[in-house]
C-alpha cells in the first residue's frame, strides 16, 4: 500500500505551475449582511444523458445497482481480484480474476440480483499495486495505470529513451506510450457561508486559486477537502471574495494530493457542492460517496470551468506524478476537439462525482451527488471556457478518489484521514 507518507511528488520540467494571481480574478462585494444561500432541489445535469439512457435518473439508477453489486462482492478479502467494469450501459458486472474464483464470492454475485461475468486475468490487483508503486517512484514515469483485466499496466513516460529503459525494467507487461505529463490543474467565484463545494478559494501565501471540493468532518471539527498539490500546511487561504475571512491549510498530503481547508472563523460549511457553469449559483446537495469502478460515469465541477459530465472511468489505481491512488477519466467522445472540456487551470480540488436518487419527503425522489474525488491533473490540449473566456482545459482527468475497495491495496481520501462527509 502506498498510504505511508513517503517523498513529496516530484514535479518534473513538463508539468506547469498553473497558478492565477488572485488580482486578476473577479471579485464582487458582498457585505455580512447580504451573506445567506438558499438550498435549491438538485437538478439533472444540463449536457445529454451517456450511454443510451433516457434520463439521468434512469442512468443514476442502473450504475448504483451494479456499483452497490461490486461493493457486495468486494465485502470480502479477495486475493485473485484483478479488476471490474461497471459500465451501465453494458447491463452487467464484468468481473476479472485470477485462479479459481472463491465459491463464496460466486455466491455474493448470485445474491446481488444483476448480471454477473467472471473472466480470467493473469495478475491480480495486488501485483498490478506493487508494480504501480515501483514505477509511480521512477521519477521518469508520468503516469502508471494497471489494465482493469489484469493482464499488465498502461505507462507513459516522456521520450523514448525513458519508454527503453522502463520496459527493460519492467517486472510485468507494460505498454509503454511517450506522451507528455499531466498538468496540475491549480489556479463558483465569490462564495459565501455556508461554503459549498466546487467555489474558488485562493492560497494567500503563494497567490495561487483552486476549488473547493468537499465539505467533511475530520478531528472533531468541520473542514474543506482540497488538492494538496494548492499549497501547504500552515498557508493562509481564502474562500471566495476579499469580503470573506481568512483560514489556514492542514492536513496536506502530497503524496494523495489532499489537503483541508480549516473552518473560518464565524462560518460554516455545508453538504452541498456548485453545478452548471463556471458563474453559476446552482448547486446540488451531497447525498453520499461511491467507490470508482470502470466504466462508471462521473462529472466534475471545478470553479474555473464549471460543471462537465459524459466522462467515463478509464483506469483505477493510477499513480500520476508519483500521486497514488488516482482515478483516470475523460469526456466522451474522447477528443480535444473545442468545448470538449472535462477541467482547466483552476479546478484543481473540485469536485468529482456522479449522482444517486435519495428519498426527499416520501414519496418524492431527489437527485444528488455521490462524492467521487477531488481533481488533481489533466493534459491541456483542449480549448474551453473558463472565467468567461477561451482558455486550454483537457479533456482527460485524474483524481484523488474519496473511497476504494475494502481489502483494496489503496484507502479513499476519507478512509486515510478518518473523515466523513457534511
């Protein structure tokens, strides 16, 4: 497991520092009095439903069920595990294993009432782990990402020299591609208490912005879960405007890219998170957390540029830039065509998640959010908006999951700290 608190991330010469100055971001005042939000229902996203589904609802619906199928079967230590896609479009689990599947994780999968398919992998997620971390601490790798049916890892590495010397390394098959490293994506606008989720907040002690992601309970007291990558323990920081009172960093772990923001003085936080676009004031209540497994469908909604979903789950258990673990997702189709943006310079720490129907006043049904992660890296090759203006974002994301598998090699962001969410 890489849940130790090893070396900083090194960040090589391709990763940019994609700080925005706080003096050329927009600030509106508000004054004490004018500080109240009112709760709003939570509304579908406004992008086409994925996968052939008619609603959101009906597509929350379907991978709820096979997500809460996977959690079922992974109850359990399962040694020969290698990997699972639980794409809802698919109609069933596809499940890959190393050796005999267990009669009790076949009986766990009959029990769950969806379709189940066992399929044979050659390495399970264990060795996968080992040979993620090895390769997450050669300062040569960008990114190491384990194929979800076990039959080695995906690596990029930024010229052929390194592809030569990685692969005559390896201790498992890799595919090893050249490619560019991720960018840190660090830099809705003037937030307010009770803050929410997905807001701008700026370090104050290095004059870099990033987004909020998610409001939880951590050592007796309420804080704001971020990227850690935004700053360090003990930096001054701000959510929202100049209007709104300073606090400080804590818990920064640079090795998961995570970190809290301490509670301001005299405010508060709340279970809710910021959709629609970058300058909106909707926003959705945070109903619960859900587990990424691939092929799932999520959404983000960094403050810079705004609510993006039709992305997909690629690759779980990601180091990038010796962070681990990561989550791997991009928009589908998959292209850097214009507007196809899922992040941008500024989103780092925003939310990542996917939705879920909750009972409101029975019998009526409300959407809202599954907490997923918390945004950390992107490639910028895609034009989007952000602030209101054209700006390069990516259409691929990597992100600091809030939970794993019980029994996984890897902990969730709220499993490592002992938090919960607000």
């Amino acid at each position: 497991m890489t849940d130790t608190l090893p070396r900083r991330a090194r960040f090589g010469w391709g990763v940019a520092a994609l700080i925005v100055a706080a003096a050329l971001l927009p600030a509106a005042a508000a004054s004490a009095a004018e500080e109240t939000k009112t709760d709003q229902p939570g509304v579908a996203p406004a992008e086409a439903v994925p996968g052939g589904f008619r609603t959101w609802e009906d597509l929350s619906d379907a991978q709820t069920r096979l997500n809460t199928a996977a959690d079922d079967i992974l109850s359990v230590s399962s040694p020969g595990y290698a990997g699972l896609v639980a794409a809802p479009e698919n109609g069933e689990l596809q499940i890959y294993w190393k050796g005999a599947v267990p009669a009790d994780a076949q009986e766990r999968a009959a029990r769950t009432g969806v379709p189940v398919r066992f399929l044979t992998a050659r390495y399970s997620e264990a060795e996968l782990a080992t040979e993620v971390d090895r390769l997450g601490a050669d300062s040569r790798v960008a990114t190491a990402a384990p194929n979800v049916d076990g039959s080695g890892l995906a690596v990029t590495v930024t010229s052929d020299a390194d592809r030569a010397a990685i692969l005559a390394q390896a201790t498992l098959p890799l595919t090893v591609t050249v490619d560019r490293k991720p960018d840190l994506l660090f830099d809705r606008q003037n937030d307010i208490s009770p803050y929410w989720g997905g807001a701008r907040w700026t370090n104050l002690s290095t004059g870099g912005g990033c987004s909020t992601g998610f409001s939880v309970n951590w050592a007796g007291a309420p804080r704001m879960l971020t990227a850690g990558h935004c700053g360090a323990n003990g930096n001054v920081a701000r959510i929202g405007n100049a209007t709104q009172p300073n606090t400080t960093i804590t818990a920064d772990v640079n090795a998961r890219d995570t970190q809290m923001l301490n509670r301001p003085a005299g405010r508060t936080f709340a279970g809710r998170i910021y959709t629609g676009a970058w300058n909106s004031s909707s926003s959705i209540r945070v109903g619960g957390s859900a587990i990424d497994y691939v092929g799932n469908w999520i959404c983000t909604g960094g403050s810079f540029s705004g609510e993006h979903c039709n992305a997909k789950v690629y690759a779980v258990n990601t180091s990038v830039l010796g962070m681990a673990p990561m989550t791997y997702a991009a928009k589908v189709p998959g292209t850097p065509a214009a507007g196809n943006c899922i992040a941008a310079p500024g989103d780092s720490g925003g939310p990542v998640y996917s939705h879920g129907l909750f009972v409101d006043k029975w019998p009526h049904l409300e959407i809202a959010a599954l907490a997923r992660g918390t945004i950390t890296a992107g490639y910028l090759d895609t034009p989007c908006i952000s602030l209101g203006v054209w700006k390069t974002g990516s259409y691929r994301v990597f992100y600091a999951p809030v939970r794993r598998p019980f029994f996984g090699p890897y902990v969730g962001s709220l499993t490592f700290y002992g938090a919960t969410l607000m």
